[in-house]
C-alpha cells in the first residue's frame, strides 16, 4: 500500500513537472546581471535617481531575476569606456548607459561585445545589440510652460540650462512656446552652466538670472538641485524637472516633467531574456507613459489645471504636437511656416535656433 502511494506520488509529481515545462511555470532562471552606467549619484533626486528608482522597480519583478551594479559618477571621457569593459568582464549581459556623453563609449564596446546588449538614454543611434531611447520631453516642456506662462506676474521666467545642444534647446524651445501660448508678453531668460550637475555653476547661473531680471518663475534643465534651493530662498515658483521635488519644497514648487523609465526598462528588459530584442532607437510619446507631469501641487490654481489638462488631451490624442507652425524664431525668421512642422531628425539633431520670447538662449 505504501509502495502504491509513493508510485502515484511520483507519477503525480511527473506529471506537474511536465505540464509546468510545457506551459512556461519553471523555476526562476540564473541570474541576469545588469550594469547601469551613470555621471552622478543614485540618490541625486534628480535625473540619476529616475534611472535607479526605475531600475528597482524592474528588478523587484521576481520573474526577470536582475542582479544589478551601478557605476557612479562615471566621467563622459575615456573612462567610461573603461568601466563598461569592466562591467563585462564581471558578468554583465545588460548594460545601461544613461548619459548623452557615453554614446561613443558605448558603441565601442557593443561592437567587442555582440553577445551582451546594451542600452542608451539619451543617445541617437543603434545596432545590432544596442537600442538608445528617449521621450518626447518637449511635449511635457510644452505643458509646465504653460502654468509658468500663467502663474508670472512680472512676466519674467527663468530658465538655468546645462549644455547647448538640441535635446535641451528643444526642451528650451517647447517651454516657451507653451508661455507664449498662454501669456505673449512674458520672457524666457536662459542661463547656461556648461554642466549637467556641477551645484556650484548651477547656482551661479542662477544668482545671475534672479540678480539680474525679475524673475518669479525658474526651471531648469539640470541634474543639480541647487537652482530650487535658491528659488525657494528668494521666494519664486519653482518648475523641477526628472523627478518630483514638491515635498523638498511645499511652499514654491509647482509641477514638474517627470521621467518613469520603468515603463521601457521593464518591458525591453523582458524582450532581451525572451530573445525578443531587435537594436533600434526609440522615441516616444507621451502615449508610452515613460514620462508625465507630475501632480501639480496646491501652489497651482485650478483654472491653470484645467487649461493644462486640455492640452495634455490633445497632445496624447495626437491632434497637436508641439511644433506645429508657424513658429516666428527670436531673430524674427519664421522658421516653421503654417500648416507644416518640425520633422523628428530637426527636432533631434538641428534645433540649433530658439523661439520668439527666448532671451541671451543664443550665448552660452
């Protein structure tokens, strides 16, 4: 009788074994070891901790079983070569790159490594095992312009960016045309520190924005937080950006363009397990819900969310992006005529010129 029990224990125990296999309920598969290359700190509050608070997420998902390493400061020079061949020669079958600045890096070492995949945030090209990504920040850019637009009085904003390139001049751009939607009359004055978290430039830039104009709205294009700081000081109306900072500052801050990468690390993450991964470059829209503006605080009237919920329709529902003609630059050159709009490799690789109502954008 026993010997009969075990028998049909054993037969039992086959059998879930074999229905488990054919239907995909196996154990969990070895460890995947993912390296994420970074030029800050995990705990930056800003653009850095997106990533790593993204890539937590995907990694609390038991079921692709991550092993992660994060790579700190991490400077935009040959260094970062060296760290991501390291990271391989570690283990690492994923590697994340999360700065514009590592693109070359990057696609050396792809090139040595064809059986690890890699990513790109911020980059413009691919290959075989390497996919760069991005969102269509300019479109949220758009919408905190808007409530930057209507909350000035003095009709003065500030805006303290890092470098001169398109990704920032478009983002520069998107916000003032959203000012310009709402409020003609105001300006965006840029200050620029040739950094992406350097503090100390950063709050010298924007010292000089608030000495200088009367300014009662600022934002930023940064990793540094000192902008905010100064701003809740002197008492302005902050617009963040990558992350939402409104609890570091209840009093001054108003919304912010918010990043939520695990909505493309999770599921590109998943495709390179399955071997599902094709190398390409993604840029995608506000439909992907990789980004969003962030829940704007009690410091923003109700009649302002409402006119920025609107367009938040009509730029998710596709009847209007954000560069649609016509669009009169600030040298008064009408750059985009009406009825026509900027195509992709403009908005990404030659938006070199800024809208009507930008000030000093054009003298880093």
């Amino acid at each position: 009788m026993v010997l009969t029990s075990a028998l049909a224990i054993a037969m039992i125990v086959g059998v879930l074994l074999m229905f488990g296999s054919e239907t995909g309920f196996q154990e969990k598969p070895e460890k995947v070891r993912v390296a994420v290359i970074m030029a800050g700190l995990c705990n930056d509050h800003s653009w850095n901790e997106s990533h790593c608070e993204a890539i937590q997420k995907a990694q609390a998902q038991a079921l692709l079983n991550l092993e992660v390493t994060y790579y700190e400061n991490v400077p935009l020079d040959s260094t970062a070569q060296d760290t991501m061949e390291e990271a391989v020669r570690k283990g690492a079958k994923i590697v994340i790159a999360t700065s514009f600045g590592y693109g070359a890096a990057e696609m050396a070492v792809a090139r040595n490594h064809p059986e690890v995949t890699f990513f790109h945030a911020t980059g413009l090209k691919s290959m075989t095992n390497l996919s760069s990504f991005f969102g269509r920040m300019y479109q949220l850019r758009y919408l905190s312009g808007i409530v930057a637009g209507l909350k000035t009085k003095t009709n003065e904003i500030g805006y303290v960016a890092g470098l001169n390139i398109s990704e920032v001049n478009r983002g520069i751009n998107a916000f003032a045309l959203g000012v310009q939607k709402v409020n003609p009359e105001a300006k965006v004055f840029v200050s620029w520190t040739g950094s992406w978290n350097d503090e100390n430039r950063a709050a010298d830039s924007t010292r000089s924005l608030l000495d200088n104009h009367n300014i009662d709205v600022l934002t930023t294009h940064l990793d540094a937080l000192s902008p905010y700081n100064i701003a809740d000081e002197r008492n302005v109306w902050i617009i963040g950006y990558n992350r939402d900072n409104s609890k570091r500052f209840p009093d001054r801050f108003l919304t912010a363009p918010v990043w939520h990468w695990e909505n493309f690390y999770v599921p590109k993450i998943r495709e390179v397990l399955q071997d599902k991964f094709e190398g390409r470059s993604y840029w995608l829209g506000l439909e992907s819900g990789m980004m969003d503006l962030a829940e704007m605080t009690r410091n923003v009237e109700a009649s302002i969310r409402q006119i920025v919920e609107e367009e938040k329709i009509h730029l998710t529902q596709g009847k209007f992006d954000v560069f649609y003609g016509p669009i009169e630059d600030n040298q008064g050159e009408i750059r985009v005529g009406e009825g026509e709009s900027m195509t992709d490799d403009e908005m990404l690789n030659r938006f070199d010129w800024f809208v009507k109502g930008v000030v000093d954008g054009t003298n880093p």
